[in-house]
C-alpha cells in the first residue's frame, strides 16, 4: 500500500528565509507522482509543484523546489525568501501511474507552516 | 490552471435533514471527480471516486447509503449527506481530473458542514 509521512506537524521560519518541508513515501510503484499543496485557514487546495518519478531533475516553480531523493523515497519541498502568506498548511501527496495519472491522491498528514515577521 | 467550483462553501443543518453539496468543473469535462473529507487539523481522506455515468466507489468504512454520490454529468458531481448527524460535521472537498489528464487533480474551494 502507497504511504505518505510528513514528521513534522508544525514548523515556525523567519520571514525571508528559506524553510524545508520533509515528505518521504512508500510505494513499490515503479511510476508514480508527487505533489505538494498547500492549504490556508479558507480551506481551499492549491496545487504548488509536482515531481514525475521519471524526472531526473529537481522540479522548481518560482519560490517553490521540490528536492527528490528517489533513492530515498524522500520528496521534501523547499520554500525561499519565505512571505507572511506562506503560513498554511502543507500537504504532500502521492498518486500511482506515469505521470502521476492514475488513481486517487493519497495525502501525508501535513505540516503547519508560521512565518514569523 | 482548471476551474472546479463547490457549492455551497458553508452550510449549517438541523439534525436528521440531508443536505447537497455541488461540485462543478467549470470549463473542461471531469470524467473522474474525487470526494474528500477533512476533520479538523486533519488530511484529507477519500470518501469515494465517482466516474460520469457509472456508480461511485467508496473507500472502506464509508456508508454508501449515507453519502449518495452522483456523477450525472462531464461537469457535475453532487454528494448528498443523508439524514446528517453532528459526527457528519466536517470538511468536503471535491476533485477532479480531466480526459486529458497530466496528473495533477484540480480541486473545489471544499464545504463546510456543520450539523446541529
């Protein structure tokens, strides 16, 4: 069965620095993606960036990396220059298939991010 | 990115009334929609896939009967909380996938149920 960890349920950064989310997974998938969102006290999903587990580079989206150990079924997300907005909670995800293209998402239990000015 | 709209974002009821939750891909076909719950302080759980025209499959432990799910169309889903109970208070949120898809599910604004 996939699985997804997050270990740190909260996290405090200062404002413009730059802070690591840790994500690791479980899976005996072959292909599969990952994804990270994050979700403010509205509640709404936003989708930040996504790794393929093809890609062989680290994928990037402004402000947002997303360092993928393969080897070590880690896909920990990395914000820079962290905003006052950034604070939310932050979800990594998992879902089967090239691409990422199959099944349903299966979510870590996230982590709570506070940016402190 | 695509646009998935849920309705409504908040809703209080009496115990014991059923309640619907809309949840509407606004400019492309969904031909999967997913339905979530979240609990406070909680991640989000799946509920159940609904694929257009056929009948939903729900996770293990989710009362079909209670939560009528309902994939009519390419753009709609609707999930009817049935006969709700305070426990039923929650956070639902909805996703959807398009024919064409890259991997990356599009998700609604989510709906806040409280059950009095």
């Amino acid at each position: 069965a996939q699985k997804i960890t997050q270990t740190q349920p909260g996290m405090f950064v200062q404002e413009k620095e730059a802070v690591t989310l840790d994500c690791t997974y479980d899976t005996s998938d072959q292909s599969y993606g990952l994804f990270w969102y994050k979700q403010p006290s509205s509640g709404e999903m936003i989708f930040l960036i996504y790794q393929g587990s093809y890609d062989e580079q680290n994928a990037t989206e402004g402000r947002y990396s997303l360092n993928f150990q393969k080897a070590r079924k880690s896909a920990n997300l990395v914000i820079s220059a962290s905003q006052l907005g950034d604070s939310a909670m932050y979800f990594c995800a998992m879902r089967e298939g090239y691409g990422g293209s199959q099944g349903n998402l299966i979510f870590g239990k996230g982590t709570k991010l506070s940016v402190k000015p | 990115g695509a646009v998935v709209s849920q309705h409504p974002s908040r809703v209080i009821c009496k115990s014991g009334t059923s309640v619907k939750i809309e949840c509407r891909s606004l400019d492309f076909q969904a031909t999967t929609m997913f339905w979530y719950r979240q609990f406070p302080k909680q991640s989000l759980m799946l509920m159940a896939t609904s694929n257009e025209g056929s009948k939903a499959t729900y996770e293990q432990g989710v009362e079909k009967d209670k939560f009528l799910i309902n994939h009519a169309s390419l753009t709609l889903s609707t999930l009817t909380v049935t006969s709700a109970h305070p426990e039923d208070s929650s956070f639902y949120i909805c996703s959807a996938e398009t024919s064409g898809n890259t991997g990356e599910l599009f998700f609604g604004e989510g709906s806040r149920l409280t059950v009095l």
